[in-house]
C-alpha cells in the first residue's frame, strides 16, 4: 500500500491524512466514488476549475506570495548526482507556474530598459503593500508571507501511464508555508495547478495573495483517462497549435491527447521505413509533420502530465494509404469506391504491423495505442472473399472480425501495447475480440454499458462530440459516464474524451470550438460532481476567464459554438452593461 | 544623405546598390512611390509576404541552411562594453528567428528524454542529406551550405520613431553568405523576417534550403505608419493576447499598435495618480492592466519593431470615467444622456493633462498621442455654455472646438506629443484644429483627400474596420490609401490602419477575425502593390499557412469573418478533396 509522504506543517494537523491514505490508484479506478465533502457554497474549492475532493478546514487568513522572492523546492532527491526522470518533469513545471502563479510579474527580462519606469513603480507598489497590510492588521486579518512553495514527491520516477498516482494534497499553513504533497510527479503537476488557480492579485495592494488559509485540500481524480480527441487529418494541425492545446489541457487537469493521425484525407504521420506514405498521402507538401515534430509533441505532453495515444484508424478511414500503397488494396475496390478499406489479408496485416512497430518504438511510447475499426465502408469489399488458415471470410462482417482480431492480436500479442477500438469493434466484430480490447464508444450510452458488461474497459465520447457546434456545455457536464452502468462494473469505464473532430475545425478556430466545452468535460471527469451544471455556470465563466488570461482563446460560455461574445458582456459579468446610467 | 552600409559580398555585384542608396527616409515618406521591378510571376518575391520592392538577379542555385550550426552574427559594435541599444533588440530577433527560419528544430532542449531515439533519427537523416545532395550534383544543381546570417546595421541606435529607416537589404550569395543589411535595428528586423519566408524545409532531405541563389532583395516600406487598432474596452484583452497579437503583426511587417484603451463600456488602464479610475471602472475587478503589465506590452513591442500608440478617447466615449470622477460632467449630462461628454472646462482639461503627462512618462514612450474625439454625444452638452478667456462657447460644435482646441494645446504644447484624432475633429473642429494635428479617416476617402489639402498628415482606416464581418479581404487588400489623393499631398499620407473595434470580437476570436485580412492591409502598406487582390490570391493562401505555423489563428482566405473552414479544403489548396478517387 503506498501512500503520499507528506510532512507534518506547524500549525496543521495532518494526522486525518490517514484516513484517506489510499487514494490513488484505487480511487482512481473505482469511478463510483463520489467526492465525500466538497461544496458549491465552499468558496475555496469554488475557485478551482475542475472542482476538488475536499478542503479542511479553510480559515480566515490571507496569505501574501512574495513574487520577487518566490521559489519551488523540489525534493532533496533531485539535487543529487544523478537525479530521478520525475526531476526534469518537475523543473520545467517549476519554469511554468513561476509564470502562472504571478502572471502580471511573468516577463522579468524584457523590463531592461524601462528600468528607471519600473523602479518608480516597484517602490510605488511596496509603499501600497506596506498600506495595505497596514490596514489588514487594523482590522485584525491574519497576515503571513510566503516565499516558497515546497513539492514532496514519494516516487520521482512512476511513469505516466493509465491509472498512475495523480492524486495530492496541498497544504498552505497559518505561518505561510505552501506544500505540494504527492505520491508521483503527475500528481504534484496536478496540484501546482490548483495551487496556481489560488493565488490571487490584488490590484490595490498590487500583491499576489491566497485568502482563507489555512486550509488543507485533498484531492485525486474520478477518472483516470480524461482526453481530447485531436484530428490532425481532416484539416492539419500544425505543432504549436498541438502544443497550445496540451498546455490548456493541463489547466483543466486532462490528461490524454487522443491524436488521430490518418485520414481519408490525409496522411501526415512520418514513417522512416516508409516515407512515400506521407510524400504521397499527405494533403500538402507542408502539411505533415517530421519524426521529430511528432516526439517533440509527446514529449511536450509528457512535461504537462498528458499521455499521447496515437490512433491509426483502420481498415475504413484509409483512403490517403492508397497513393502510395494501392497494393494495401482490392483492385475492384480502388475502381468503385470512393472511400476505401484494406483488403483483410496476411500482406496488409504484416505490412501494418511493421509501421505500427516503428512508431510505438520510435515517437509513441504510450502502453495504448487505437486501431480505430469505425465505419468500415463495407461495400469496398463486396464480394470479397479471403481463405486463410484453412478458414474462409466471406461476408463484410466476417472479414471485419478478421481485421479486428488479426490486428488486435498482433498490436497486442506482439508490440505488447494495450489496444483501444471505436465501438464498431464491439458491436460488429463482438464475437472475435478478446476481453482486453478497451471499446471507445461513440454511438450511446446503451453500448458502454453493454461493453462493460462483456468485461471490456470502456471509454465515453458519447454526448462529448465538440464538432456537434450546436451542443452547448450544460449538456455535456451533465453527461455522467457511469450513470447507466451497473455499480460493479463501474470500475471498467477508464474515463472519456471530448472528440473534436476537424471536418469543421482548423488551427484557425479548434480553441474556441474545444473551449470552454471540454473544461466541462474535464471537470465531469476528474471531479465526477454530484451538482449538475446549474451548478456550475459562474465557476465555468470564472475558469474561461483564467484560460483567456493564459491565452486559451475560450468562446463564451452563452454560446455553444464560434459565435460572436454576446453585447457587452464580458468574461466575469455575462449580465448587465457596463455603461453609466 | 544616409546609406545603407553594405559591405562587399564576394560572388555578388553589389555596386549596383548607388544607384538605390536614398531608400530610406525619402521614400518612406513618399507614398506615391511604386515598386520598381517586383514581378508576381517572379518565384522568389512571390514567396514573400507583403512583396518586397526589388529583386536581383534570382539564379537558379540552392543553399542548405544548416540548422544545427546557424548562427546571427551581430554587428561588431555590439561585442563592445556598453553596446548600443539596438543590440539588445538584434539579440531578441536572433532568438526569435533561429526558431523561425527552423521550426521542426525549435526545441532541442525538450528532447534529452528521447534522445536515442533523437540519434537514430538524425543519423538517418543525415544520410538522406548525402543522398540528396548526391542527386542534385548529378542533376547539375549548384548546392551551397550556409551556416550563419550577418547583419549588418549603420546606427544602432535609431529610435523607433515614425519614418524610421525600415530599409534592409537581403543578399545570399552563391557561396551562401547570408547577409542582411540594413540602417537601422528595424529595417534589419524586417529583413530577417523576410529572410525567414525564404528558408524551406525539405520533408525528403530533411534539411532547409534557400531556392534560387544567388539573389539580392532590396525593400523599404512604401508607408511609414502601418497599423492595427486593438480595442481592449469593448472586451477586455490579457497581456497574452496583445504579445501575440503584436507578434503576428512583426510578420506581416506591420509596425503600429493603436491601442484604444478607454471607452463607454470599461476603463482599464491603470494610473498611480488616479488608481481610482479603473479601480472603479473597469468592467470588473480583474479586467484590466497593471502599470507593468503596460509597459511589458510596450517592451515587447518595441523588440518587435512595432511602436505602441495609445489612444485616452474623449470628450465622448468616456461614460467608465464617470464611476469614479463625475465631477468631470455636467450634472445635467449625467442624469440624462446614457453616454456621457466630458465637460469643456479647464478644470477638466487640468485634469486630463496631468493624466496624460503621467501615462506619457511612465509607460507610453511614442511620439504620438491619440485623442479620439469622434461621435461625441452632443445631448450631452444640451443647453450648456462655457465661458473661459473672455469666449463664451455655447453651442455643440463651439463647444468641441474649444475642447479639441485646448486639448490639442496641451498634448502638443506641454507634454510634446504628436496628436492623432479622428476625422471629427477635421469635419467639425477644423476651424481650431491645427494643421500639425495627425487625421485618422473613418468615414469616407473623400475626407482624407480634404484632410492632406488642409495641411493636416492623415491615416486611413475607411475601408478597413475588421469589425465589418461580411467585409473580405480583396475589398481591404484593393483599398488604396493614396489613390484619390493629389500627387502632391501623397506624402502626407502617413499610412493606415486595420481597425479590430471589440463589440464583436474579445480574446476568444479576435485572431480570426483580424487574420488573415489584416495581412491584405498589410501589403497594400508596405508593398504598395501595383497589382490587385486578384493576383494576390494564392500568395495570401500562403501566407495565412505560414501564420498557422507560427501559431496565429487566421482564418480561412475564403470566408470574411468567423466561419468554418469549407469543405476538407486545407490551407494550401483550398480547391479539390483529397480523396481517391
């Protein structure tokens, strides 16, 4: 039994902890859960986006964060020789929230020459703090300073893989002292980012500060896949636009990017065996990315505590392979069909497990990868009949059941990755795919449950279609995955993923399209919230503001999709006008 | 007479250049200039967004550009002691541009985690290199490999003022020297962006090269002021979004942010004399700017070469001010109009003044002041009569006169700023205005023509309110400034401006709305274009693909304002599917 290392803080009592200590890969996995305390009412837990587990005792006080002289300690493990992987994690995330925690203070740097302005202005400001805190102690508010956030991690070297620890607690004590606890570095990333989404400026004091300390907060995820569906194929996304989707993925603690790669569309997945594949079947000379494009975008995601599963939809979805590989093809199908399927054979399958062994060994390093298997457009194999291992596939459903189990078998059996299909796996090709396939399911919440039942892990996307522009948010907090599956086989929902599809969407418009509607998403994931999005409506427009501070161009939340902000309204009042009567 | 310092190139020709040396200032200022020998059907400039004036000779050579060693190499002035200010700002640019001429080699650092992988990719990628460069030998194809950019500066400490020298000189040489040349920090600014379009990545190689070496660009703006107008009021815009915003315009070598600050709606810049004013009227507590947050935004513009001009609007469009300061309106004003006008007393031009003297220390540096004055409500001023100097000013337009008049007065008078207003003042105010007032055209081209034959200097934005939505590019790209202005008042033609009003945008969709207009604008003021948006039709394609690389949200060239993409279409070819057939 593992548990978080967390220090005894003067002036609060950790001991409770223990009743708790087994939050974490348990809790994570049994999505039954129900925070036990939060409340809306709470106006601590109410200003972090996705809500938290549960705070104590959260006091009166208010704590000012020294921005000049603020710094993370990491664990004493990280100073040595040698330092454990979880250590450059945590030091790049150290770079980021020293940003995030003092946003108006984020540029030192480029201040060099308006120096003579700036000391003018820092001195103006200390005699307004010294005021300020003047006036706190005349009315008796309790005051401290704090200059370091201190971040225990039991095991600096977890890696992040499904189910990992993420849980942790963050402690801020009546004498000023900020702890992160927690078992993994995933876990301390998650709580540096409620830590952050804490401290507060002032603009009066011209200070950062966190109020109603001290306060401890408990927290870990219901849910231990929560993804976004990326699709690069149907228009391309270029890196930074990946990037910028990863990082706003961590502010809402999201921690899996869903890329679908390969199209009808287009192919701009690099291949070093097979280079011709996006030569010819990308969309564009430049639209496709470099090998090294690819492992800087997962490794982009690994420093923010996002996993990458890759997705290689197949047999249908497949067109693009066709340019360079019409080999990979039915002759007859390549003349008729304007969408076409692999020919279900050994050759496809041999040469597909060749690529997908290149690319779980060279860029995705994930223990998942997705095979896609949707909307195999079966009239490509019309008449179509394969005789192998003195068996015979003759109609669409026994050639599909073919594919399924051949690719499952190989992905799994032989690169020894745990494999995810679309629900058409289950539904069309049930009787040939073994227990361990994970089913993501798209069509209704009918079919989770039924794969669940069938012993399957599942994944809801279900109701969480972000190209569906006329689906607003309310609609998807309020999409609870395990509310139609029998309670013991809840622990097999892993979690969901928004789908934002790019037949509507390119690098122009994805952001706002995603946003805010997967922070609902996120929070129904992490938090699992008892309250429905009633509930929920100004803490979502508090959190879009805090995207739009941090450069995530979130729509307003009136709207469901791309329209224009409403009047105006802006972020924190939607209401009324802000002219003078 | 200044000339650029341009030093022998061996392999290159460039004595040519005396006969070019006065670009620069003079032809800044003379917008009636047109480029000499640009040729849309010419590869090299076509592949330059906005068109560069002049290109020499184009041959048909390829450099490798070696990104693993590139290097910028500085002037020798800036290895000094106490180097010139416009070191630091050559510095910022390298870092930026090492990022941009090699963007799928922009992270190294991030990489260490997969660095076997890293090793095994760049060892086959360096023998892809040979290969290439085998092929291109046996085809003949002269190869050059280039490993660093010299710029050179004559003075490096020219201020970014209006009619800066923003000339460079481009030259990359058949032994592959790259050399930009230039008078001044900016006009090197704008040749190293201009270099960077022309650095290509080649997915078969693996490398980047420069096409049709050797070759010599010249280029100088034909406008000295080309701008956007940000409107921060309207919707509230985070620091973030103007740094990209003023990033994206470094691109399209627009080098003016008009910032309109203030309005009816929310008054959200700061002042330590007065913290009261936005204290009391922003739109809420957290929309609006620190001091440092202004002067960070104005810091990075410079780095960028674009200045920052601020505009206090006033007499009308000030309702905000009134939360905190209604002792600057008539009682009657304030109980009857929705939207107020300040008062035109001298206890509120006092006021103002010492206002504007502080903003101009502390933060706005620019030579220019904006003023706004346009549609003042003159129900506000219902029955009002002033007395002041032994005048009595008592009906709507008296009253404007005198508060444009005194305004003027004391911006231009006591605080030495250069005054922009909009055409208001020169429709309704002219007999008061003086002709060093700057004219900002809204309303119709007629009114520039009589602005520049009053005496007055004049910008245009008729034409080009990016608020418009169903207004597209070619209308904006086709807008010439100077088309209907005598020859001899073209020069006072300062330029123009994009007007990005906020009522319909806010940090969610403001790029894609300005973008890729916006970069329309842009050519029609650096270029001049002799040609219209007809021809410039799939370079603008381009160029917005190259926007979505570097991360700027610009929206499709087919639609006008915030649509979804059509079709499957992608940015380089928004023609046919890229299904099989």
């Amino acid at each position: 039994m593992r548990r978080c290392d967390v220090q005894e803080t003067s002036g609060l009592n950790l001991s409770q902890l223990d009743a708790t200590e087994e939050f974490g890969i348990l809790l994570l996995r049994a999505a039954a859960v129900r925070p036990s305390s939060y409340d809306l009412r709470d106006q601590l837990s109410g200003r972090v986006w996705p809500l938290v587990r549960r705070v104590e005792p959260g006091g009166s006080g208010t704590l000012t964060v020294d921005h000049d002289r603020h710094s993370f300690h990491a664990p004493a493990a990280c100073a040595s020789h040698e330092p454990p992987a979880g250590c450059r994690v945590l030091q790049h995330a150290f770079r980021r929230y020293q940003a995030l925690f003092f946003p108006h203070h984020a540029d030192v740097e480029s201040l060099s020459l308006l120096q003579e302005d700036m000391i003018h202005a820092l001195n103006s400001s200390l005699r307004r703090l010294r005021k300020h805190r003047a006036d706190d102690r005349q009315q008796g508010r309790l005051i401290s300073t704090a200059s370091a956030t201190d971040v225990e991690v039991k095991d600096l070297a977890a890696p992040l893989d499904l189910g990992v620890n993420e849980s942790y607690e963050l402690a801020v004590s009546i004498q000023g002292q900020m702890t992160v606890s927690a078992q993994t570095v995933w876990g301390a990333l998650r709580g540096l980012e409620t830590l952050s989404q804490l401290v507060e400026y002032n603009f009066t004091a011209e200070s950062y500060a966190i109020h109603e300390i001290p306060f401890r907060i408990q927290d870990s995820p219901s849910f231990p896949h929560r993804g976004l569906l990326v699709d690069s194929a149907r228009h391309f996304l270029p890196p930074i636009r990946l990037k910028r989707t990863i990082e706003a993925m961590s502010f809402a603690k999201l921690n899996v990017l869903h890329w679908h790669l390969t199209e009808d569309e287009s192919f701009s997945m690099p291949s070093s065996s097979h280079p011709e594949l996006a030569e010819k079947g990308a969309w564009s000379a430049d639209e496709r990315y470099t090998i090294r494009d690819v492992q800087d975008v997962v490794e982009f995601a690994q420093l923010h505590g996002v996993r990458v599963v890759p997705e290689f939809d197949m047999p249908g979805h497949v067109s693009s392979w066709s340019k360079s590989h019409p080999e990979l093809f039915e002759q007859a199908c390549l003349e008729r069909s304007r969408r076409l399927a692999f020919k279900p054979t050994k050759d496809v399958f041999d040469f597909l497990q060749g690529l997908l062994a290149e690319w779980t060994t060279s860029t995705f390093h994930d223990q998942f990868l997705h095979l896609g298997s949707d909307e195999v457009p079966f009239e490509c194999w019309k008449g179509l009949s394969i005789s192998e291992g003195g068996k015979t596939y003759s109609t669409p459903t026994q050639l599909f059941q073919h594919f399924v189990k051949n690719m499952f078998s190989r992905a799994h059996g032989q690169l020894n990755r745990s494999v995810i299909f679309w629900d058409e796996a289950f539904v069309s090709a049930r009787a040939e795919l073994p227990a361990e396939a994970v089913i993501q399911v798209w069509r209704d919440k009918a079919t989770l449950s039924r794969a669940v039942q069938a012993g399957h892990r599942a994944l809801l996307s279900w109701g969480w279609y972000l190209d569906h522009l006329d689906e607003d948010w309310r609609g998807m907090y309020d999409n609870d995955p395990v509310a139609e599956v029998p309670e013991d086989k809840k622990e097999k929902v892993l979690g969901g993923e928004g789908c934002m599809w790019g037949e509507t969407v390119d690098g122009s418009d994805q952001a706002p399209t995603m946003w805010p509607r997967l922070a609902a998403i996120a929070e129904r994931l992490w938090s699992s919230p008892a309250s429905s999005s009633a509930a929920a409506e100004s803490r979502l427009n508090a959190f879009r503001c805090l995207l739009l501070r941090r450069g995530v161009a979130a729509a307003p939340t009136q709207v469901s999709g791309r329209r224009a902000p409403i009047g105006p309204g802006s972020c924190e009042q939607p209401g009324g006008p802000g002219l003078a009567a």
